[in-house]
C-alpha cells in the first residue's frame, strides 16, 4: 500500500492549486470562489523516486454554516483519518487567521505528522508572513508558490523524508490480487461463486450483502490468483451509519491493493452515473481493468449482437477505451472462462517494461508526425515505473503541455506497444541545461 498525503485546510487557501502543481496537471478545479472542491480526489504522485497517494480535499471550516460546509468537513476529516502524512495549507497573503488555529486544534487531536504550507507566495515580500504560522506548532513552515511552482521541490523533500516505509496495509495476496468491484447487486459475489464452482459468498437479492473484502486464493492454469471479493459501490447520498462507511473505505482499499479489477456492471440495465464514477475511481487509481457486463442472460434480447453492447460502453466511459468488455453471465456460466485469462494478461501488461531506446523511437516518430509547436521541445523519454507503466518525458516547459499533446503521445505509446487493460501514466519533466549541471558558474 502506497502512503497517503491528505491536503487539508480552510476553505480557498489554495489546497486545489497546491494538488495540481504536484501532480503537474489538471486534475481539481480551481476557482477563487470557495467550496469548489467538495469529494476527495485521490491520485498517485512520485518524487524522487518515491510513489505515494495524494489526496485533495474540500475547506475544513471548524464553523460550519450549513449542511454542505458540514458534510465537505466531514469528507475532510475522513481523508486526515485514512492519511500517514497531512499538508495543512494557510494562506500567506492573509497571514495567520483565528480560523487556521482552531483548525490547528484539529490537526493536534488527528496525532498524524503534519507539515504547515503557506501557499499563495508569489512575490517576494509575501514571504515576511512565513515566520508566524511557526505559532501553530508543527515545526518549520514550507513557504510555496502554486502559481509559479515555487518552493514545490523544498516542500516534496520534506514529504518524502517523513513518509513511512510502503507497506500492505491489507492482508498479504498469495498471487495476482484482482479485486471485483462495481455498485450493489450487480452480481459480483455470485461471479465469484460461478468462476470457483462453489457457495464461496452469501448471495442475496437485497443490494449490500457483502459488507467487507473477502479474499478467496486459487490457482488458474498454473499462475496463482488472489480474488477480492468486494462490498458495493454506493452513491455518497446514501452513505450514513459508520458500518457504511467502513464497507466503502474496504473497498477503496482493496482496489489500491489490486493489480487488476474487474468492473461488474448490469448488462440488462442502462450504465449510470455510479458505474462511471466507480469505473473512473479504478482508472485514476492506477489499476488495470476489465469491464464484465454481467446478466447476459438477460441482455441478450436488448443486444442481439455483442458488440453493440461494447459499443455503447465505449461511448459512456471514453477514457477506458484502452479495457478489454467481456459479457458474462453467473447464472449460465456464459463467458466466465474467458475472465481470468483477460485479468491476467492485463496484469501482466500492467507489469510490463519498455527500453528506453523504444520509448524515444515513439517519441522521435511522434514529433515528426505530429511536432508540439514551436514553443515545447520534448528532448527523451523513458519509462520509470510500473503498474501502472510510467513514462517520464524531459521538455522545456512542463507546465506548458497541452492536454491534447499528453493524449497523442498516450495513442502513439499504445499503437507500438501492447498495453491492453492497463491505464498509463505520462509525467513531463523540465530537462536540466548545461549552466544548470556545470552548478550554476
């Protein structure tokens, strides 16, 4: 298990700005409204070689005016509970606040280690404040400019060094862990039943059944697996007791200690909005995938050609273009000897490496089919992690590669090299200059 960074603070102190600078892209909205960001947002970071989970998080108002600012908190204060490390971020243009001290209570009574960040230093007189937030008592303040990137570097170092050691967090997977996840009543527990042949999980018509992850050990053609048996998916309206909530953060849980998982959707039934959100939360954590329309039996009728059915999937979730979509049935066992073999050659892909010399192959025939534009110059890439497949890519402006660009240089990856089931992750990095490595003389 990866450790986990909570951003936390008041609301429009800059947590949103601060969470996209680190991951060097787009991924919370920013605004100077505040109360944008609401849900946790997780994504996985790296530094220094260093892989850990960030989260971002909706403004901690320990004076809650409404129901929402109330709720937003609360999705807060769960982020600081499941977090190893908080980044609780003040505003330095404002200066210290009575709201950042009794947030500063907060942080004291959640015992996690903590680093105080005064963002919003943009000029250099903004940082005459950075000396007063050392009041709140959690040592030395990190000063950082999301803007301009600056102090991002200083602030990733400390991180890093008070990160604990990455640790499982979950019980030891004796093979290729694959957890099954998707809403309630889908049919995810008798899919496990149907793939070993056995009652291995209670199955009932009455959605939430399984309230935990349960894993069931088997062997398939030699290669051993680990399947993860999981509590539904549901819509955050209609999370209320703790036992709830619990079952959520399980599943959550087992999906980051998943190589792969299998998204069972409804076959017989429209995709909704919570088969997106739960196929998106597997997509953004990194892990492989393979979508099981399940009910097939049922479906049949309404799809008298499979891939109609795939067609629309492909439609509703554009940005899994990449997964395999089985249709299955439990009940008929239709399809079912087809879903390990996919799950496994997606974990492999998940695994797998690509040289260098390959790498800059794609990137020197992209550049001449398609060239960034005068302004960005990509110099090489290479691949520096797996599961999923990294590639890191050293430009002039980091900052300054569109969204558009990122997505092609992704295609081109994909058509030279077999990465079926596995989502990729594309960093961009600014390249060193020759005052830089002659140390600045």
């Amino acid at each position: 298990m990866k450790p986990l960074v909570a951003i936390v603070g008041r609301p429009n102190v800059g947590k949103s700005a601060l969470f996209n600078r680190i991951l060097q892209q787009r991924r919370s909205i920013v605004e100077a409204q505040p109360g944008v960001t609401r849900d946790r947002i997780y994504a996985l970071a790296d530094w220094a070689g260093r892989e850990f989970t960030l989260v971002d998080t909706g403004g901690l108002d320990t004076d809650a005016s409404s129901d929402l600012t109330a709720m937003v908190g609360q999705q807060a204060r769960q982020a600081m509970a499941e977090a190893d490390l908080l980044l609780f971020v003040v505003d330095g243009r404002e200066g210290l606040t009575p709201a950042d001290r009794d947030a500063a209570e907060v942080f004291r009574r959640s015992g996690k280690p903590t680093i105080v960040v005064v963002s919003k230093l943009d000029r250099p007189d903004d940082t005459a404040s950075l000396w007063d937030f050392l009041e709140l008592g959690f040592g030395d303040p990190v000063g950082v400019s999301a803007l301009h990137g600056l102090g991002t570097g200083d602030l990733l170092d400390r991180i890093i060094l008070q990160l604990p050691p990455d640790t499982p967090g979950e019980p030891e997977t004796s093979g290729v862990p694959v957890a099954i996840v998707g809403k309630p009543n889908v049919g995810k527990s008798s899919l496990l039943n149907a793939i070993l042949g056995e009652d291995r999980m209670i199955v009932h018509g009455r959605p939430g059944t399984t309230r935990d992850a349960v894993d069931v050990n088997l062997t398939w053609e030699g290669q051993p697996v680990t399947l993860i048996d999981t509590a539904g998916l549901r819509r955050r309206a209609r999370r209320g007791p703790s036992l709830e909530q619990y079952s959520v953060m399980r599943t959550t849980r087992a999906v980051q200690r998943a190589w792969v998982a299998l998204v069972v959707v409804d076959a017989a039934e429209p995709l909704t909005e919570q088969d997106q959100r739960i196929a998106a939360f597997v997509h953004e954590s990194g892990r492989a995938c393979v979508l099981l329309g399940n009910k097939w039996d049922l479906a049949g009728e309404l799809y008298p050609k499979n891939q109609l059915f795939v067609t629309g999937i492909r439609r509703e979730l554009p940005f899994m273009d990449y997964v395999p979509v089985l249709t299955v049935s439990a009940l008929t066992g239709e399809g079912l000897g087809n879903v390990l073999p996919a799950a496994l050659a997606a974990a492999e892909r998940h695994g797998s490496r690509v040289s260098t010399r390959f790498v800059n192959d794609v990137v020197h025939e992209a550049l001449s089919i398609h060239p960034p534009g005068a302004d960005l110059k990509i110099s090489f890439g290479s691949q520096v992690g797996i599961r999923p497949p990294h590639f890191l890519f050293f430009v002039n402006d980091p900052v300054g590669v569109p969204t558009a660009y990122r997505r092609f240089l992704e295609h081109r990856l994909r058509e030279a090299f077999d990465f079926t089931g596995t989502p990729l992750r594309l960093s961009f990095r600014a390249r060193r200059t020759a005052r830089t490595r002659r140390g600045g003389r």
